[in-house]
C-alpha cells in the first residue's frame, strides 16, 4: 500500500512506511497529530516535511482502515471517494 509520497522499504525506518527520501514514519507524523499538535507545529519542527507529506499520511491511515473493514466484512463494493485515492496506484 504505497502512493508516490508514502513508501515502505525494510532498510528504512525498519520497514515502517514512511515520506519518501525523508527519515519520518507515518506513525511519527499521525503520533504528533493524535496528541494534539497543529499541523503549523509539525511543520516547524520538521521544515523539510510539506503539507501534502501530512495529508498522505491521513490518506494512508484512511486506507488502512478502508482496507481493514473491507477485510472484515467481506464488503467491496463500498466507493470511499477520492480522498482515499491517494493511496491507490
């Protein structure tokens, strides 16, 4: 499950999916996020990240989940709709 920003490498962030050529894990990203720090301060405290490198992280947490329940449930036929393209290929 990549897209052109998320990547997973085994001889990177030991395998985690990560931005791409950047040394950040979505997990590092969604963690700062999910305690409550603004975006505008994740992005000071990482300058070389962008806004689009956070909203791939969302797409790629969204996807996860999509891809969970459709695992679950057996249900396909469920469109989620463009945001979670930007994790398809």
């Amino acid at each position: 499950m990549e897209n052109e920003r998320i990547v997973t490498d085994d001889n990177i962030c030991a395998g985690k999916a990560h931005i791409k050529e950047i040394a950040i894990t979505v997990e590092m990203v969604l963690r700062a996020l999910a305690a409550g720090e603004p975006i505008e301060q994740v992005l000071e405290a990482y300058p070389y990240l962008t806004r689009e490198d956070i909203e791939a992280c969302f797409g790629y947490a969204l996807r996860l989940v999509i891809d969970e329940w459709q695992a679950r449930t057996g249900y396909t036929d469920f469109d989620p709709g463009p945001i979670a393209d930007w994790n398809r290929k």
